[in-house]
C-alpha cells in the first residue's frame, strides 16, 4: 500500500518543508530594517511632544504682550494672566482623565492621532482671539492635547523600543517637547511674533505594542515580545490593581510624576519670561527665556546618549532637572508600569501630574506678589531633596531590560535581572 503523504519523504510530498535557518547577514539586515521602522515609528510619535512644549511654555511671552495690549478685549490683569497661564494644566488633567479610557479603548495610536484635533482647534482659537474666552478656550484645548499625548506616547515608545535603545528613545518625547519649547523663544524674538499663535501639528502615527494593535505584531526587534492577545480584555480589574505586584509600580510612577512638578518646572517655563522681568539680568528677558531653553535642548540630548550607558537611577542623582528628572521619569512611568494596567495607570499618573501642575501655576504669580520669588524657590528646592531620597529608597534601575523582566521584579522582588 502506497505510504500517506505525511510520511512521504520526497521534495514533492514535503508538506510542511523546514525552512534553513537565516544566516547572519540575513539575520542582521532583517534586524536592521525593522530597527530603522522601529526609529520612523518613534519620530512620527513623537512629533505630537513639539505640539506639546510649543504650547505649554506659550504663554511666556505672550503673557507680557498681553498685559502691555492697548486693546481692552485682549488686556489682561495679573488675575487673569494667572488663569491664562495655569488653565492648560487642567487642559492637561482632562487629557490624563481621557487617556485612561482612550489608551485601551482606542489603542495608543489612534489616541495620539486624536490628539491633533483639539490641538488644532485650540491654536485656531488663540490665533483668532478677541476675547479673554476665546484664549481660554484655546488654552486648554491645547492642554487637553498635551495632556493625552503626555499619557500616551512615552507608553508607545516604550513598547515598541528594543531594551537596548529604549533609554535613548524614551527621552524624545522630551527631546521634542524642548524642541518644540525652544521654538517658541525663538519665534518670540522675531518682530512676527503674533504669527507664532497659529502654529500647531497633527500627524499620523504607527501602532503601538498593546490594545489597538490587535492581530497584529509588534515592529520592534529585540523588544521582549510581540503583542499578546488577539481577543480578550486587556484592561486590568480593581481586584488585580489592589495586587502588591501592581500597585507598588503604579505608586512608584505616581509619585515620580509628582515629585516632578514639585520641583515647579511648570510654572517656571509658564511664567519664565515674567520671571526674568522681576530680575536683575543683564540681557533682555526674551533671550535669556531662548538661552533657557537651548540649555535645556543640550541638556536632554546628553541624557537621550547617556541613559542606555549611564543608566537611570545615576542620572536622577548626579544630573540637573533637564537631564535627570525630565527627561528620565516620563521614562520610568512608562517602563515601570504593569503591562496590562499601562493604558489606565499612565492615565492616571498625568492626571494627578498635571491637577499638581495647576495648583503650583495658578498659585505662583500670587505667592510671588505677596511673599518674593524666593519663597517658591525654596520650597522647589526643599522638594529636590526629597525626590534624591526617593530615587534612592523606592525607584528601581531599569537599564538594558525588558518591559517583562521589570514586571516580574515588582512580582517576585528578585533583584537578580537587575546585575
């Protein structure tokens, strides 16, 4: 009797013929093209974060303008120069709120891509003002994107990053959102300066690692592991979330997010140029706000080549706000956090990051006219002391090490993935 084709061991009853293995070269450019697709993804995302610092340190010099306009629709008080300055970070909380749903609704590339429409509208709206309503409006449109973008790209690169070169991918968000920063103190220098109230950006951005990426895998080589379900709820249970292995994450995120606004970087780029106003500096207030910010470009370009060697927990010690502290905890928030409470956990992290930010931003203008702009510095620095105690105590290095090893520390507490 004539053997089935299963057994036959001819090329043309070969039903399942084994592959050879990839060579090296094979093996190394296939590596390298998906390693150039991981670096475009990135880029693409990130493009969000110079929406975002463009406009978080908007109102630095247009504060000044407005408070010297003859026009009596667009004059404001120092009252209302406080509400103008702070109302993006309840934008912002709003965005955090909305992350948490849309992170895991949506999936993360979608949420990004949404981003640009209240970004969009809130820029349409500043740029055509003629009524304190309108830049409110405005300002917290674009707060609102700032704020959900702030929750969701960092969670993005982190997924789709090889644990080689996350470090260094992590910090472009940042990198972009200075960039974006420092384009405004650049635009504030020139005599076109109102033109600068129409920019804004929306891009389309490529799929992330978790929900929205659903049958498909990810594009990242060297990354731990492809997306993991194709059905199912991804999102994690307040049962789950009551788990040491996953609120102990969640907490260590939380509190870095506000020790970072702590520190009062917010109202300090809000009010930068105000700030320098009240100074005795020799340079016009516009361009110490642009040296400011190349500073803080430089800056986070050290810490984009020095995390991945360096790690993370040397820099949050030994570095300043723009190489540490900056850059290195949306990084953390992002890497820490469990896999499936990343979409709502992030959520929260900038909720609370940003409902701190407003609570420091629209009480600084006030706390400085009545007590001086040293009461404000003191307690920023008094709250720096305390995060090097935290970074000490409770935040782990993640140098070189995969989204799924972090999370098994937080499970198990071994220490050994950490040598």
């Amino acid at each position: 009797m004539q053997e089935p084709l299963l057994g036959a061991e001819g090329p043309d009853y070969d039903t399942f013929p084994e592959k050879p293995p990839p060579s090296p070269g094979d093996r190394a450019r296939v590596g390298t093209l998906q390693n150039k697709r991981v670096f475009l993804a990135t880029f693409a995302a990130v493009l969000g974060n110079f929406s975002f610092g463009y406009a978080l340190v908007y109102t630095s010099p247009v504060i000044p303008a407005l408070e010297r306009s003859l026009d009596p629709d667009l004059h404001l008080t120092k009252s209302q120069a406080s509400w103008f300055g702070s109302v993006f970070t309840l934008g912002a909380a709003a965005g955090g709120l909305s992350a948490m749903i849309l992170n895991d609704l949506l999936g993360r590339k979608l949420s990004i891509m949404f981003s640009a429409v209240p970004s969009a509208a809130g820029y349409a709206l500043m740029a055509g003002a003629h009524g304190l309503w309108m830049l409110l409006l405005g300002r917290t449109l674009t707060g609102f994107a700032g704020g959900l973008t702030a929750a969701c790209i960092p969670v993005y690169v982190s997924e789709i990053a090889p644990p080689g070169v996350r470090g260094a991918l992590g910090a472009t968000p940042q990198l972009m959102a200075v960039f974006g920063s420092l384009s405004l103190y650049a635009l504030a220098s020139c005599p076109t300066r109102r033109a600068s109230c129409s920019l804004g950006a929306g891009t389309k951005r490529p799929c992330g690692r978790w929900p929205g990426c659903v049958g498909r895998t990810s594009m990242s080589t060297g990354s731990s592991s492809r997306s993991r379900t194709t059905s199912g709820d991804s999102r994690v249970s307040w049962a789950e979330a009551r788990a040491p292995h996953v609120c102990r994450p969640i907490t260590v995120a939380l509190l870095m997010r506000l020790l970072q606004q702590l520190t009062g970087i917010t109202p300090i780029l809000v009010y930068l140029q105000s700030i320098f106003d009240s100074t005795a500096v020799l340079l016009p207030p516009k361009d110490d706000a642009a040296i400011v910010g190349a500073v803080r470009l430089l800056s986070v370009l050290i810490a984009a080549l020095t995390m991945d060697l360096a790690g993370r927990k040397v820099l949050l010690f030994v570095s300043g706000y723009a190489v540490g502290w900056g850059p290195i905890t949306w990084l953390l928030m992002s890497e820490v956090l469990p896999l499936r409470a990343r979409g709502v956990a992030s959520g929260l992290c900038v909720l609370a990051s940003w409902l701190t930010a407003f609570v420091l931003t629209k009480s600084f203008l006030p706390v400085v006219s009545t007590f001086g702009l040293q009461v404000p510095f003191f307690f920023f620095a008094a709250i720096c002391l305390v995060s090097l105690v935290f970074t000490g105590c409770c935040v782990p290095e993640t140098k070189g090490r995969s989204l799924e090893q972090i999370e098994s520390f937080f499970r198990t507490g071994r220490r050994s993935f950490l040598r």
